[in-house]
C-alpha cells in the first residue's frame, strides 16, 4: 500500500506514528513476540474520540485495520494498514451497588480486579491478569472461575463499539441485538470496542494453588483427575498440565529446568471442604509442591503462574468431548514423561462444563458449551529449529486426540489463524455463517481482517 497521507489524522490526541519513527517499535511490539507486527501507521488511542477519528479515515481510504491492547492474542502478524494501540485506555469504573465494571479498551484484567477487591467483587479473568479485559471477553473468555459462573462474555451488559465507517453504537441485548450478539464470542469481526460494562461476582476470597508433582508421576495424577472431574460440584475449576520448564532463572527455583505435572485448583466454596475434595488427588502420586491454600482474589494469579515476561509463542487449542482412558493413554503417549525431548513448554486439559455449559441469557457467538475438556499446548518459539520442532508437536498432539475432539476451537486459544476452513473452526457452521451476514452489515470493505477474523458472507 502506499505511504498513507496522515494529515486526516492530525487531530487525533495520541502519537501518530511511521516505521522510521523513534517509538514506532515499542508502540507495536505486543506480549507475543512470535508475530511482528509492521503497519504502515501505528496510532496509541488515547480515548473514544481517537478511534473515531482513525476509523474514519481508514473508511475513506481504504485501509486495513488492527487493534492491540496487551498483544497476548498477537498470532497474526499485521504487515500493512493502520494499527491501533488502546494500551493508554485503561480506565476502570465500579459501582458496588449494581456490581458492575466499566472497563475501557486498554484495562487489564489486573486493572479491574485491584479496582473492584476494596468492593468485595472479583473478575471472570483467564489465567493471567497481565490480559486485556476488552480482547479477552470479545473471544467468549475463559475464566480460572468458569465452571462456577461461566464465559466471561456472559456477564457482559452492553459495549461501546466504533464499526469501520467510524460511528460509534452503544449496543445491548435489547439495542442492536445484532451487533451485540457478534461481540459476545465473535472476537474482532465487527468493530473496535471502546468500553464495555459487564456485571462482577461478588467473591473476595477463593481457594487456589496448585498440587504438583514430577513429570514421571504424571500417569498416575492424570487417571486420578480424568476420574474424579466428572463427580465434583461446578464450584470446583481445575485444570490439569503438562509443565516442561526452561532452565532460566526468571522462572523460581526449584520449579526451574524441570518437568512437572500439576493439577490447578480454583475453588468458590469452604476451605474445608474444597480441601477434602482434593484428597483423592493429593494421594494419587507422590506431591512434591502443594500451594492451595486460601487466597484473597487479587492474589488469583499464583494459581496457573502463567509467565510475566514477553516470548515468542505458538498456541494452540481445542475443545474435547470426552476424556476416556483411552485419551489419557494417548495425550501421555504424545505428551507424557516417555516423550523425550518434547518441543512444547505446556499441554493442558481444563475442566469445562458446569456453567460453561449453560446457554447464556441472551444469544451469543460462543461455540463451546458443549464441550467437557478444552486441551491447549503453547510451545516457544526459540529460532527456527524451535519453531519447527513446536509445529511438528503440535500438529501431531491435535491429529492423535482427534477422535476425543468436537472438531470446535476457542478463538482467544486458537493461535495463528489459517484459512477460512481453519478460522471456521472456532464456532459452530451456523454461527459462523451468522457471523458472516453481521461482517456484512458492519463492515462490507473488510477493513478488520487481521487475527482471527471472517469474511463477509
């Protein structure tokens, strides 16, 4: 594309940046380091009014567009157009009495939580806090907590979004139902949320950690928990990892350069009796480390440890339908302590069900109530030897699974989008057909087509 003329966005408030600017690098760079990305401009939106602005003059010129607020989903690289960087809008409103967030385009999950704690209210945040809010629950957002209160999209109770040709909507379950169905587990398709409002649980303090023991012993935890998910309560949100951790010393000793199994454990009821729940695991297999212990929630966090620091990363995920014995032979055949020199930094299964499971008030796009497992495998891409040996894991994981499998992907998980076929597979034909029709409506140019995005019907 040619150099764009950026006079049009001389009002903007933010930076308004060219590859040969000085800040240029840092104000594309995002937390996965995998993709670069090299725009022909990068704006840092400083409010609403910023991205009106940008997505104006995107329309009338026809430029492509991207949004980043943390760069955590950064697995498409975005080599031309127009990017916009929403990390300076982090806002955070809470109301106690309706137990609500108002949460802007740039907050983390981090942001919210420290704001909503003094309220006694928690978040449905993933596994690390350092994610954006907004980015997170556009894909459906799966919390530490779901199984107990669901997809994070489903507390949400309206969003401020400007759609390609630059207008702003506020859009609810009952105001352009269309739209707001599309932003509920549709992920970036239709426009650039400025702001959204999503209920919060009242919960201040949870029991959480992890019970870990070695790589070699991951046999016997994994059997003991494929056993014992199918009779606990929905409070009870657990995931179970494989754990090959690098010998670098941002990771804590003795965790470091070693290879672990754990269970992760989230749980909303009694410390005791979310303790005596978790006998049966913690005498399954010798337990080297047993952190679960009650925790105020902002402390959320130590449960999956996820890493702090940005790397280069390849993710990947799907939804399973069931986790026979037979499944477990193979995900350990695949991934287990026999598997020497395996590429992949972690393999995950995570309980879904309880309500995950239920359908969500009002219609959304969200495509994995129906499965029981969700299997994710994250490898780090350190040089092209790395990179190759993590996609050859990586494949080979998904192909041996495949006949546990729903066939559906989560779109936060799914990692570097593919072709159309391979994008599809993160909602059901009827949905993505659905999805199609309303990119249609919103954005017949096609402006949002980098990530995990589908094309116009």
């Amino acid at each position: 594309m040619p150099t764009p003329d950026l006079f049009a966005l001389s009002a903007i408030k933010g930076p308004v940046l060219r590859p040969t600017d000085e800040a240029y690098a840092t104000e594309v760079t995002g937390f996965n380091l995998a993709s670069p990305h090299t725009p022909d401009v990068v704006i840092g939106a400083t409010g609403t009014d910023d991205i009106v602005s940008a997505l104006r003059w995107a329309s009338a010129t026809h430029t492509p567009v991207a949004v980043q607020a943390t760069g955590h989903g950064a697995n498409f690289p975005i080599d031309t157009g127009l990017l916009i960087n929403t990390s300076r809008m982090t806002d955070v409103h809470i109301d106690p009495v309706t137990r609500t967030a108002t949460i802007a385009a740039g907050a983390k999950w981090r942001h919210v939580i420290d704001a909503a704690a003094p309220h006694g209210l928690a978040t449905l945040n993933g596994s690390s806090t350092d994610v954006g809010a907004v980015g997170y629950t556009l894909g459906g957002g799966l919390p530490v907590l779901g199984r107990a209160y669901g997809y994070a999209s489903d507390l949400v109770r309206s969003f401020k979004v400007v759609t390609p040709d630059g207008t702003l909507h506020e859009t609810t379950a009952t105001q352009e139902p269309d739209l707001f169905w599309a932003l509920r587990g549709g992920k970036g398709n239709i426009g650039i949320v400025t702001e959204m409002v999503t209920e919060l649980p009242a919960l201040s303090r949870i029991l959480g950690g992890g019970i870990y023991c070695t790589g070699e012993d991951a046999e016997p935890l994994l059997r003991a928990w494929a056993q014992w998910t199918p009779t606990v309560p929905d409070e009870m949100c657990t995931g179970f990892t494989l754990l090959r951790l690098p010998p670098l010393p941002e990771i804590p000793e003795p965790l470091r350069g070693r290879f672990w199994s754990r269970v992760a454990v989230a749980w909303t009821g009694t410390e005791d009796e979310g303790q005596e729940l978790l006998t049966p695991l913690r005498n399954a297999a010798p337990v080297v480390f047993d952190t679960v212990t009650e925790m105020d929630y902002t402390a959320v966090d130590m449960i999956y440890q996820d890493p702090h620091d940005p790397l280069p990363a390849r993710e990947s995920c799907g939804c399973l339908g069931e986790l026979t014995p037979d499944a477990v032979t193979t995900l350990l055949d695949e991934a287990g302590p026999t598997a020497e020199d395996y590429a992949l930094l972690l393999v995950e299964l995570r309980h879904m069900g309880g309500a995950l499971s239920r359908p969500a008030t009002t219609e959304d796009a969200v495509c994995a109530r129906n499965a029981a497992y969700l299997l994710e495998a994250v490898g780090v891409l350190a040089g092209p030897e790395a990179a190759t040996a993590v996609e050859t894991a990586t494949t080979a994981l998904y192909e041996a699974m495949s006949p546990y499998a729903t066939g559906c992907t989560m779109p936060n998980l799914h990692g570097r989008p593919g072709d159309a076929k391979d994008r599809a597979r993160a909602w059901t034909p009827e949905i993505y057909d659905r999805l199609r029709r309303t990119k249609e409506t919103y954005d017949p140019q096609n402006l949002l087509r980098y990530g995990h995005t589908v094309t116009a019907a």
